[in-house]
C-alpha cells in the first residue's frame, strides 16, 4: 500500500513539474517564416513554369509544410520548424520522391 501511495505521489510531482508547451500561434519566433506561407507558382528564368509550391502551416502553427511538384513531374516535401534550442533556431527537412532524403539546421 505505501508503495502505490508512493507512486502516485511521484507521478503527480512529475506531471505538475512538466512545462507548459508552447503557443506556437502566439510565438514572434514562430512567425518569422509566415511570409512563406501560400501557393506559388514558380516559373523559371524564361518565364516557363517550372512547377507548384504549397506551404501551409501544421501542428497547430508550430511547423510549415512544403509540398513541391516541378512541371516535369517530380515532387517532394519539406517540414521546417523552429527549434529555439539549435543555433539559428531552425530545423528544415526534405524528402522527394526519389526516397532520398536531406536534413539542415540553422
């Protein structure tokens, strides 16, 4: 019996010493990439269009999601977010359809 009282009491420390997560949508950080956000259409430099481009905000604003299809029937994502504990703060990664993939940050 103690030791269920015990386990109880650890779990409602832990659970009251969690930190509250964070309101991306409130976040000045989190809105630096916001001019991106739409759909392109991208063109190259003859005025040809090259493809689409979509960026959207997810997980309740807290990243953007690129989604790129060339006029020549390639397409690939992207998720980038701000990560406040890395250097320049930002996470970017991309996977085409080729199943390679490309991780940066900063």
């Amino acid at each position: 019996m103690s030791l269920l009282l015990a386990l109880l009491a650890l779990t409602a420390s832990s659970a009251a010493a969690q930190p509250k997560p964070l309101d991306c949508e409130a976040s000045a950080a989190h809105r630096q990439f916001d001019f991106w956000v739409g759909h392109l259409e991208v063109k190259n430099a003859k005025g040809q269009l090259a493809g689409h481009n979509r960026i959207e905000k997810v997980q309740k604003d807290c990243a953007l999601r690129e989604s790129w299809s060339s006029a020549g029937g390639g397409s690939g994502e992207s998720l980038n977010y701000y990560h406040p504990e890395r250097v320049n703060g930002t996470s970017y990664g991309w996977t085409p359809a080729t199943a390679s993939s490309i991780s940066a940050v900063g």
